[in-house]
C-alpha cells in the first residue's frame, strides 16, 4: 500500500549528520587544501559527507521504521549494513572527484599567477618579532611550493632595500632548490627602520623593468608601521590589477596592522594575522593556494572566470548530481524503489537549492564560506528527506532478491558428527 509519510527523526537525524559531514569536510579543507590534488579533496569531502548522512538516516530509521517498516528492520537490517559504505562514501566519493576533475582542472592551467614578488620586512624591530629568524624559511617553503613556471622574486627592506632574488623562473626542481638555499642562507640580523613605500617601489619597478608587471602578485610581510601615500603607491597596481596580499603581527603594531589591511584591501588582496613568528610559514602556505586560484566545488572563484555564467552552472550541475546520487544511495541502503524515487527527486531538489546557495553566496561576498558550506551542507541533508511527503511510498513491500539471498544464508545447513544436516538458522 503506498502512502505519503515523513519520518520526522529521520529529518532530524539527517541535519545531524549533514551538520557532521559538514565539520569533517571543514577540517578536511583546513587541514590539506595545497597539500593534496583537489579532485582527491573533494572526493573524500563529499564521500564522507554522504557516509554521515546515510548513516544518520539509517539509525534513524533503525530507530523509527516508519518509511521501510518493521518487518524490514526484523530480517533485513544486516543488508543496509552492508550497502552503506558503498552507497556513499565510495559512489559518491569517485563521482565528485570526477566532477571536480571537470569543474577545476580540465578547463585551465593549474597556476593563475605567474609572477610572485615577496617584500620582507628586516627592520629593527623583527629582532623581537621573529627572534628565531623564521621569515626567510617561511618564505623558502612558499618557494618550495610554486610550480614550474612561476617567476619568483624576493627584496628584504628597511629604511632601504635589497633585491635577494631576481625575478626567476621556477624552471625545474634545481633552480628551485639553488633559490631556497639562498633564502635559508640569509643571515637574519635585522636593523633600521620600516619604509612600506620604499619597499612597494623597488617591487613595482623591478616588475616593469623585467617586463612581467602583468599577472603578477605581491606578498608584503611587515611588523611595522611607516607613513605611506596609499593612492600614490598604489595606483599602478591598480591599473595593472596587481593583488597584493599581507601578512602582519597586530600584537606588535596595530597601526602597522591597519595600514597592511588598507593594503591588501585595496587590490584585492587579503590580509593575514599572526600572532607569532612561527605562523608565517603557513600564512604564507595560505597565500600559494591564493595565487594558484585553483577552482573547488566549495570555493569562491577567484580568477578570470570569477563571473562566468559557464562556471556557475557547472558548479549547480554538479551538486545536483551529487544530492541526485545520495538520494540514490539512500535508496539503495534501505533495498525500496520507492524509497529510491522519492529520495532521488529530493535529493534533485536538495542539490540544485545547495549549489545555487554556494553560487550565490560567493558571487554575492557577503557570507563567509563557512557559513555558506554549512547552509549548501544541512539544504542537501535535509531536503530529500522531506520529499516522503510528496512521492508515496510502499510499506511492507515484498523482499528484494538481495534482501532474499541474505535471509537464505541465514539458514544454512549446519552438519553434525554422523553426516547428516540439520537446517538451524543462525544470526550473522
């Protein structure tokens, strides 16, 4: 008999574990965004997603039988055990790399900045803000970092300044490994005082007399503060649309800290606080993955297809796909086609709301990506688990062939010591 019902804890059980797929995907991009290839990061952020969810689902149900019913929960709970891993994390753990594949990688190069440009501070006052002298390191594992291709320069500024690296090109693991060294060969003994502007000068005239001011990007890292005519120095940046990103101790010089934000804000950089020396090797980590501007499922485009109508679709599609494929899978755990219709139609639903939330709420700038992954996270969760409501389903129904193999195993013959069998059921 087919009707419209709604398990309410099962709604309730899948915010639950979209709200915890949410968290470990969080954790997940925090943790290994630059460190692994993105199509294997959004692979194991939507697999295990889609693991919590359903196992979420399935508890509920466990709990509650009120949409597969009782007599599925009394003989054939062990089979959507077994499906559960299946039907999500590694379903639809391979269908999002391979939508990421397509979303991120194949359509353009993997670098969208070929020229980086690091300005760092070596004032006086660095001998108390970075007493271990760990900015030349920090800076040559961001070199570490670049991929082939990428023109990388250094200058170290004062009251006055010094080109450390030439404007090179990442050409091959031995020019990268010979600019490292120089980096980590810098002694670190500090002195003078801080000239932003002077620094921001040598930058911008070293770019344009190499020939590469266009595409470019700067990394400026100071503790200080010194007077700078914002709309002066900038403006050449500005017209060559030059990012640059900053990186300051706001527990040093919170003037210092304003002017930097003022920086970043005006290019369309970003700026990062840390608190003590040792952070600035992964701000500058942060700053790679910003200058790569590598496409995610997740993530706010940052490049020229920032406003591509192709790329938001692209990015909708894909969720629609991946909320289709775990109402799927829900289906496929709980063995009922109509349970399958109904989940997949909502989970249709569910997708397309999640993305056009992501694509909006990037475009828009307003939300920060948090929130924005947490909304898409509880929209996909949810919203299909609400579709029993529309799309009848059957309780009671009649066991599948996979249900029926399982309660066969239950009995097997079981032979005793004079060679005769006797049929016992047993519990797996």
């Amino acid at each position: 008999m087919r009707q419209r019902r709604i398990n309410l804890l099962m709604v309730l059980c899948s915010l639950v574990g979209g709200g915890i797929g949410f968290a470990v995907g969080e954790v997940l991009l925090a943790s290994f965004s630059g460190e692994w290839p993105t199509w294997l990061l959004m692979g194991l952020y939507f697999g295990q997603y889609a693991l919590f969810v359903g196992l979420m689902c399935l508890v509920a149900e466990m709990i509650s039988p009120r949409l597969n019913g009782s007599g599925w929960k009394q003989r054939y709970v062990g089979a959507s055990w077994k499906m559960l891993v299946p039907s999500t994390f590694l379903l639809i753990g391979v269908v999002a790399m391979l939508l990421q594949f397509a979303y991120g990688s194949t359509f353009q190069s993997a670098s969208s900045s070929n020229n980086i440009v690091m300005l760092l501070d070596t004032s006086g006052s660095m001998n108390r803000s970075d007493p271990d002298s760990r900015l030349f390191p920090a800076a040559a594992d961001m070199v570490q970092k670049m991929e082939d291709g990428t023109n990388v320069a250094v200058i170290s500024f004062n009251d006055s300044t010094e080109v450390v690296q030439p404007l090179t090109q990442i050409n091959g693991q031995a020019v990268k490994d010979q600019v490292v060294q120089k980096l980590r060969e810098q002694t670190g003994m500090n002195g003078g005082g801080t000239d932003i502007d002077k620094a921001l000068q040598t930058a911008l005239d070293h770019l344009q007399a190499s020939q590469k001011l266009a595409n470019s990007t700067v990394v400026l890292m100071s503790d200080g503060y010194s007077r700078v005519d914002l709309d002066r120095a900038l403006a050449p940046y500005k017209q060559a649309n030059v990012v640059i990103h900053t990186v300051g101790m706001s527990a040093i010089d919170a003037d210092g800290t304003q002017l930097l934000q003022q920086i970043s804000s005006a290019t369309g950089g970003t700026y990062f606080d840390v608190a003590h020396a040792d952070q600035i090797t992964g701000a500058f980590g942060q700053i790679i993955e910003l200058t790569r501007h590598e496409r995610t499922l997740v993530s706010p485009r940052s490049d020229a297809t920032e406003s591509s109508t192709l790329y938001a679709i692209l990015r909708v599609v894909s969720l629609i796909v991946i909320g289709t494929l775990l109402g799927l899978a829900l289906g496929l755990i709980f063995d009922n086609r109509h349970l399958a219709k109904s989940f997949t139609i909502g989970g249709f639903v569910s997708g397309l709301l999640a993305g056009l939330v992501l694509e909006a709420g990037f475009i828009g700038g307003d939300l920060p990506a948090m929130l924005l992954h947490l909304l898409a996270a509880l929209l996909l969760a949810v919203v299909l688990t609400l579709f029993t409501l529309l799309i009848p389903v059957t309780i009671g129904t009649e066991p599948s062939s996979f249900q029926r193999r399982l309660s066969r195993s239950k009995a097997l013959p079981v032979h005793t010591g004079d060679g005769k069998a006797n049929s016992k059921r047993f519990d797996l």
